[in-house]
C-alpha cells in the first residue's frame, strides 16, 4: 500500500500539514507516517551551555512520547472529519542528521509524497530560506508537499505548474495528470517568458518538448506567460487565477532560489500563500 511521509517538527504549523495530509490519504486511500527526527548533538563535560542544550533538546523516551501523542491528536481529527476512508497510521522517532535518517527511512519504503509545514504563512519564503526544508527537498526521491500555516487542500479545484521544458518537468505534469483523476483538479501549465527574450534554443527546446506531449497523446496545453521579472509574474498569476497549489521540479527550484535574493521578488512572496509542491529530479514510478 502507498503511503504519504509527513514531517513532523511537533509545532502547530506541522499538526496543520499532517491534517492536510490525512485529506490527502483520504482522498488516495494511502497510509500516512508521522515522523519525526531529533538532532543529536554531544555536549561537552565542561561545557558552560551543556545542562541547558540537554534540556532543550528532547531524550529518545520524551521524543517518542511527543510523537505518539501528535498522532492520537491526529487519529482524533481523522475521526472527526467523517471520511470514508480510514488511512493506517504509524509514528517514527529517530535521532541524528535529518538529510541522513531521511535518506534511510525513504530507501526502506517508496512513499507517494512527503509532507512538510512551513513555519511561516508563505510556503515559498520557507521553502527556499528554510535549511530544513531544503535539505529535504534535496534528499527526497518524490514529491515534496509544503503546506503553509492557514492554507488547505480540502478545496483544491486548481494547480499551476511552471515548466523550462526539462525532461523532469514532462514526468511531473504526467504525475499531476494521474493525481487529477483522483482529486479533481485542473493543471495549468505555464512557462514565464522575460520580456525581450528570444533565445532560439529555448524556442527548439520548447518545441521539442510539445512534440513529447503530442507523442505521449495527452491534452495538455502550455501558457506562455511574459513579464519583467518571473517571481513576480508567476505569483500573480497564482493570485489572478485563483490557484490553490504552485508546482515546479527540482531544476525550476533550484533557478528560483537563485532569484530570491533580489527584493522585488521576497515583497512579491510574501503575498504568495498557497502550498508549493516540488518534484524531484527524478521522479520514481508508482
């Protein structure tokens, strides 16, 4: 049975993600894995700070038991939303590098998505400024799902997918394609042109990537949208269209973070509240 690996750093925000990812189990018929991973950090005999690292950090029993307690309160909301579907549920508790105890709890099982919260009520200002997060969508071999504070998916009607016409970006909007056909949504896919730009490689490699599409014999038709800067266009077009969901793969990701730098584009993100999910560059199979 697929399952959905949801993050847990045992705040509020993470309670949200994890009820937005009971929705999701919900609606896929899949199981859903609380987890949670402590930092490990050795502290000094004769450390000045150590007695008050060794009380901020939780010990494996207090740990666990912090686990096992969001997941009843998370069994309890299940219960209380009157689904038809009842996910399994399980807790895990770990201790050590997140990146490293991620990668080994993924390659033990092929998970449909991860879940994570954002800490603030702009997904995408958490995702490419928060280490957490980036170090998980580093690690992830599937879609990483970043739910921010106040944003839900129970009304989800409409995703909006930028694409630079990668390979990876193909596998996504197929992946988006399937996932339609459970959660009833629609996929507009888009691709920011800067104004003035006319690069003739871009324009081959756009073609060639329609031609897959036709190939492929799906009805998926591309948005080519222009702008000064593709931050600030793209979002508003998520505000313009009343988008409920921003996807991207990893490459786009990676571009993106490189533009947040610049002031325009964190004013423009913090109007940007609705949930990011990022797609690996490699996508497996499920």
């Amino acid at each position: 049975m697929k399952s959905i690996l949801v993050l847990t750093d045992l705040s509020k925000n993470a309670a949200h993600a994890a009820e937005s990812a009971a929705w999701l189990a919900d609606q896929l018929h899949a199981g859903l894995v609380l987890w949670h991973c402590e930092p490990k950090i050795p502290v000094m005999p004769g450390y000045a700070g150590g007695a008050m690292i060794a009380r901020a950090i939780l010990g494996p029993d207090e740990g666990k038991e912090a686990v096992h307690d969001a997941l009843s309160k998370l069994k309890d909301h299940i219960s209380g939303t009157g689904g038809k579907y009842k996910p399994q549920l399980s807790a895990r508790y770990c201790e050590g590098s997140l990146q490293e105890e991620l990668r080994k709890e993924i390659a033990g099982q092929a998970f449909e998505m991860i879940v994570i919260g954002a800490s603030t009520d702009c997904a995408a200002d958490h995702v490419f400024f928060g280490s957490d997060t980036w170090k998980v969508i580093e690690t992830a071999n599937c879609p990483v799902l970043v739910v921010p504070p106040k944003a839900g998916l129970d009304q989800l009607s409409k995703i909006v997918f930028a694409t630079d016409f990668e390979p990876e970006d193909l596998k996504a909007i197929l992946y988006l394609e399937e996932l339609s056909k459970t959660l009833d949504f629609q996929s507009e896919i888009v691709h920011v042109t800067l104004n003035g730009e006319n690069d003739v490689g871009k324009i081959e490699k756009e073609n060639a990537f329609s031609r897959q599409l036709v190939e492929l014999k799906r009805p998926v038709s591309i948005k080519e949208i222009r702008g000064k800067e593709v931050v600030v266009r793209l979002n508003r077009l998520c505000v313009q269209t009343r988008a409920d969901l921003l996807g991207m793969t990893h490459h786009q990701y990676t571009f993106f973070k490189r533009l947040f730098s610049d002031s325009v584009a964190k004013k423009e993100l913090a109007h940007q509240k609705i949930p990011l999910l990022v797609f690996p560059v490699y996508q497996k199979k499920s």
